[in-house]
C-alpha cells in the first residue's frame, strides 16, 4: 500500500501537466487491480493497513472514477480555471478514500472518513455553478457531521472496552442503543438513508461534474461500506432493529421514486435516484444476511458506474445548452443521434437491465429482503416499477420532443466524451462475468 501512496505525494509536482496526471491515474487504477491479490480473508499490509475483497473492489472503482473525473473536466483544462487547485484537491480526495477503504482501525477509518469530506466541499464552493452552492456544501457538511460526532464518541467507548480498534478483534458484551444507534448514524446519513437524505441533491445539483461524478459513484459507498465493517461486531445485536430500517428504506425509496416523476432539473432526477438505489443497500445489509452483503456490494459498483455515466451524460448536455432543464433539453435524438444511444444504455442499466451489476445486485437484494420478511414484494414490486418509470421518464424527455428553439447551435460531441461514456459502460456491463470472485468478501 505504501507504493501507491508514495506514488501520490510523488504527483504533485505535475500539477501543471493535467494529460501526464491523467494518464498517472489510468495507469495507478491498472497497476492496483492486476497486481493485487485478494481473498476472502483480510490480507494485512501493516498493522493498520489490510485489503480484502470488499476493501479492494471500492479502491478499484475510486481509482478508476478519479481517472475519469480528471478525463470528464477537461474544461476546467481548456478555461485554466484553478487547475494546479484542483488537481491538489483530486490528490487529496485519492489518499483519502484509499486510507478509509484499506484502514482496519476504526479511528484511521473515522478520520480518513471525514478528510474525504474536505475535498468534496472545495470542489462544490470552488468549482460549482451556482451562488446556491454555499448553502449546499453546508447542507453537506453539517448533515454528515451531526451523524459524526456519535460515532467518535462510539469509537471511544469501544476502545475503553474492548482495548483494541481493530475491526476484526473488537468485543463488546454491553451493547445497547445508544452504541448502537452511534455507531450507524454515521453511515446511514452518508448513505443516505430516506428523510436525512436532503443535502444529497443540493450538493448534486451545484456541485461540478467531477463532484457529482465522486459524490454518486464513491462518496456514497462509504456509508454501504462502514455499515458492513461495524455489523461484523454488531450483527447479532441489530437483527432487534432491522424492521425499522428496512421498513423507512422502502418506503421512503417508494416516496423519493414519486418525487423523481416530478423534478424538472436532470441532475436532480439522477440524485433523487441514486437515494432510491441506496436505500435498497440499506435493506440487504440490514437484513443480515450473505445474500444481502453480497448485493449490496454489486449494487454499489453497479450504481458507481451508472449514475456516474448518467452525470457525464448530463453534462455534455449542460455544456452545450447551459442549462439542466428539461424544458430547454429535448430532441437531442435529431441532433445527437449517437449519444442517444449512450443515453438509452445508461438509462437502461439505471433501470437494472442484463447484463448490468444492477441486475445481479438486485436479485441478490430481492431474495434476500423477501427472505427475511415476505410481505415486503408490495413494495419491493411497486419500487422496481418506479425504478422503470422515471428511468424511462428521464430518456424520453431528453431525446424525444421539439428542439427549443431558442438555443441557435450545437457543437457536435467529441472522442473524449464518448470515451469517457464508453469507460464507465464496459465495466458496468462486463463485470457480471467475474462476480463470482468478488461474492467471496465475507
């Protein structure tokens, strides 16, 4: 782990040279998925420091969506709009994310938790559209950390205790509900579970195209993934809690599932959905079973990819017209007959269409919510309707419809945008032939 660090802190004297970066993080992303060798077991790379599959799998996906938020802001490239700045800023969002998936201390999990919130926060006040965007990197910044503070005082407590942090070694016997309820607040809210999950599309909707990019695809997964660390010493004792939580997720992911019909704004749809998306890896992991840790996982590649693809795809979009409405974004079926198609395979995969991760995480998750409590397909059935739904509601308003006519030119889309399409569907769509290396993580 020590090379990819050092690799990092050896980048910054290249901030000036954004296409030698970029071509840095591509190979960095291929270098850690070939020469790593995961197992079912924690392989441990220093007394703090270990990977196992799930850990390897979410560094992967960091790795290779900071590849293409660097490919996707090509115009901060081209304006020279603080580009030294934002480079720093993807260096530090790396290292910390790397630190939080890799960690096996819970109290270097907490801090690298909470540093990967600086970066976001500069990327939103620096680089979004909107003077609104101040309101939103504090909505963001004062949701997660209201959820936060419990989980430090909870990460003391267990220390006085179990005098180890270590993941794997911690013991308590006197869990109650407070601990309980400090220890996953954190990540539900990071998650976020339905009714906390407001400052999820202000930030999306201010924030820049690589802030949307690593709000949906990482930013997200934290909370998926510290729900999962802390239930392998607080699993028995949440099975008491679980109907309150699958039974908020689901209907709070019906509610947001209306809502989406119902935004006029394409980025808002797209956060609106991720919530949607997220809750149902709330469900599986709740629901404590292999079937749903394993769901969970392909869901959160799955939907890294997908909803980052459906960010990109709204951008070529916002940079053409300036605007994210659906209002003014219609027809783009008659100008931009090839991107149609990307749009129509993202929208598909959003919808969980073979062969996606999607698909795989949902049937996992499907099974394994209907197997802890079967009275759960009404809403589980009306949930992946509505998934179809707004998916389809989100295609055809783009694509189909008249021209506005008040926009007079278009430029055509270009290499890189099709490439950077191109790079989030293939592994989105080809990883389902290796899953069965990656449902071996618990």
């Amino acid at each position: 782990m020590m090379k990819y660090l050092f690799m990092l802190l050896f980048l910054t004297p290249f901030i000036h040279e954004f296409w030698m970066l970029n071509h840095m993080f591509m190979l960095m992303c291929f270098l850690f998925i070939v020469f790593n060798y995961c197992f079912d077991f924690l392989t441990p790379f220093s007394p703090l420091l270990g990977l196992d599959i799930l850990a390897y799998s979410l560094i992967s996906l960091t790795y290779f969506i900071i590849f293409l938020m660097m490919m996707a802001s090509y115009k901060l490239y081209v304006t020279k709009d603080k580009l030294p700045i934002f480079i720093i800023v993807m260096l530090m969002m790396m290292l910390s994310l790397m630190l939080t998936f890799s960690s096996s201390n819970m109290l270097i999990f907490y801090l690298s938790f909470e540093m990967s919130l600086i970066p976001t926060l500069f990327l939103i006040f620096g680089w979004g559209y909107q003077p609104e965007r101040i309101s939103a990197g504090f909505y963001l910044l004062f949701y997660t950390l209201f959820a936060s503070l419990p989980l430090l005082l909870g990460i003391f407590y267990i220390n006085s205790f179990s005098h180890s942090l270590d993941f794997w070694f911690i013991s308590l016997d006197n869990m109650n509900t407070y601990m309980y309820m400090s220890m996953i607040l954190a990540f539900l809210f990071k998650l976020p579970v339905p009714f906390f999950h407001f400052w999820l599309p202000k930030a999306h909707v201010e924030a820049p195209i690589s802030g949307s990019m690593i709000l949906a695809a990482i930013l997200l997964k934290l909370g998926g993934y510290g729900l999962i660390r802390v239930y392998i010493f607080m699993g028995p004792y949440s099975i008491n809690y679980s109907y309150f939580w699958v039974s908020l997720s689901l209907w709070g992911a019906l509610i947001i599932s209306f809502l989406c019909m119902f935004q006029v704004d394409i980025k808002s749809i797209i956060a609106y959905s991720s919530v949607a998306h997220m809750s149902l890896v709330i469900c599986g992991i709740m629901s404590c079973s292999m079937y749903g840790f394993f769901g969970s996982l392909a869901i959160m590649i799955g939907h890294g990819f997908c909803s980052s693809a459906l960010f990109c795809l709204a951008n070529i979009i916002y940079e053409r017209s300036h605007s994210r409405s659906l209002f003014m974004n219609k027809g783009y079926i008659m100008t931009m007959p090839g991107l149609s198609m990307f749009w129509f395979l993202a929208c598909s995969n959003n919808m969980s269409s073979p062969p996606s991760l999607n698909l795989l995480g949902e049937i996992m998750l499907i099974n394994s919510i209907l197997s802890w409590d079967y009275m759960t397909f009404l809403l589980l059935a009306t949930l992946s309707f509505m998934s179809c739904c707004f998916s389809i509601y989100l295609f055809s308003m783009t694509q189909h419809g008249y021209m506005y006519t008040g926009v007079m030119t278009y430029s055509s889309v270009n290499i890189r945008e099709y490439m950077l399409i191109i790079m989030h569907l293939i592994p989105l769509n080809f990883l389902i032939l290796k899953f069965d290396s990656i449902s071996m993580f618990f």
